[in-house]
C-alpha cells in the first residue's frame, strides 16, 4: 500500500512539474525578449567594444543624410540597434556601389547593407537574413479604372531609369506581366508629374519612394494591393567570411521581429511592417 501511494504521489509531482514548465516557458521567452530589447535601447557600451564598419550606398528611406549631417533610415536603425545587442559599434561608410566586392574582400567594410536584394545572389555572399521583403508597387490616380496588374494591359506604364520597375516592364527581368507601352523618367518626382498629367496611365517603383510621395497627396493617388516584383534583403559579408557573426546577427534580427522593435521601425519610416515582414501571403 506504501508502494501504491509513493507511485500516486510521484506521478503527481511529475505532472505538477509539466505544468509549472508549461507556465513558466512562455513567461521566461517573453522576459528575454524584453531583455534583448532593453539592451538595445541601452546604447552604453563598454570603451573597448568592437566597432563593425558597414558599407552604405544611400537610398531614401533606407540610408541618407538627415538635417543633422547624421546618418539616417531604416537599414541605419536596424543595423544599430542589432549591432548593438551584439555589442557592437557601428560606423558607417559611403561606399561607391560597383566597388562592394572588392571592399569586402580587402576588409575596408565588414559587411553592407544597404536595401541588398539576395535573389540569385544567394551563393555570392556570407548572408546575414532576410530581415526583411522589398516590394516594387504600381501606383494610379485615385479615380482610374485600373485596379489589378491584369488591368495594366495596353496601358501606358511610367518607370525609372535603371531601376528594377524598368527591368520588369521592359522585359529584362522576367515575369507575368501584361504588355504596355513603357516611359523611363529620371526621378520619382518626374514620374508623379507624368501621371498627374495624364501622359500615363500608371506608375512602378519601389514601396518606400511611391508610398512616400502618395503619403502627401492621398487624395490624389492609390496603390494596387498586388506586387509585381517582391524580394528579400539581407546583410552582405564577404563570401567564407564572419560565420559566427552572420550567424548570430540573423538570429539577432529575428529576435528584432518578434519583440516588435523592426515593425516599429519600419512604420516609423512608412512602411506597411506586415507586408514587409512576409505576413501578407498576397503581398
């Protein structure tokens, strides 16, 4: 009978056991990630941390110069904040964009990470991510009848020069797209003025620059709900180079998601954090 009540009594502590864990976990993961997320907005390091140098090419609103004379935007933030949960310095550094690989490989830059697409590049560099999906948008005026991109169909597209927008329309990047007749402009600016005007039916680049210039005249233009081109951006390093610290600044990053701290940033800067994130299967 002993025997009897020491097995109840053991199986009951067991399963007291399971239940405390069961509570405890969720309790514990949610404590850390606030953790990580105090130590990232505490940006007092130690006089002798390591300083990461990052090579930069500036594109608005991912990296440019504000007011200040300071570096600013999404990638500036992000990298700051998660170098600095890795206990890090960061210094930035403009960088002449067809040099990249060879500043990787000299060491004269770390790593780059400046709104860096890894499609088809997957094998050419150490990565770090994706942290994040870069979207190309088609913009038209408020009252046109085009709603989806199989409404683009003989329309008459306005693209920028050299930009991934040109790419698609044009051909050189493939994919399902309907025909249409394709105007190159050199800035963004020119491109809203060909569609304000009418010369054009509707407009294609990148999220951050169209949803910037609609976010001051909503009234006037409408972006469609789907995407014509999605890709995933990632952290450069050079190729068989800083494993351990690819490895612990993508895990850093992930980290940065779930706790908020990178959907606050992206808002911050305009940009929709679900889509961006890949929590829109549609995007």
């Amino acid at each position: 009978m002993f025997g009897f009540a020491k097995n109840t009594f053991l199986r009951s502590f067991k399963s007291c056991l399971h239940a405390v864990r069961r509570c405890v976990l969720p309790v514990m993961l949610v404590l850390a990630a606030g953790l990580c997320g105090c130590a990232g907005q505490n940006n007092a390091l130690p006089a002798n941390a390591p300083t990461v140098t990052i090579g930069i090419d500036p594109f608005e609103p991912y990296c440019y110069m504000d007011g200040n004379g300071q570096y600013a935007g999404i990638d500036v933030d992000l990298a700051t904040e998660a170098f600095t949960r890795l206990g890090y310095n960061v210094e930035f550094q403009e960088i002449n964009w067809p040099d990249k690989d060879d500043l990787l490989q000299d060491g004269t830059v770390d790593c780059v990470w400046a709104c860096f697409s890894m499609n088809g590049r997957e094998d050419l560099y150490q990565w770090s991510g994706p942290y994040m999906s870069s979207r190309q948008v088609v913009a038209v005026r408020a009252d046109s009848n085009i709603h989806e991109l199989a409404d683009l169909a003989g329309k008459r597209i306005g693209v920028q020069a050299t930009t991934k927008a040109e790419g698609l329309f044009l051909g050189k990047i493939p994919s399902d797209l309907p025909a249409g007749q394709v105007s190159s402009y050199a800035t963004t600016g020119d491109m809203f003025a060909a569609l304000r005007k009418g010369y054009v039916d509707a407009i294609c680049g990148h999220e951050a620059l169209i949803a910037g210039w609609i976010g001051t005249e909503t009234m006037a233009y409408r972006l469609l709900d789907e995407s014509p081109l999605q890709t995933e951006l990632g952290v450069a390093f050079a190729k068989g180079t800083h494993a351990e610290l690819s490895l612990a600044l993508t895990q850093t990053l992930e980290q940065m998601q779930y706790d908020g701290t990178m959907g606050r940033i992206l808002e911050k800067y305009g940009i929709d954090a679900q889509k961006a994130m890949g929590g829109d299967e549609n995007a």
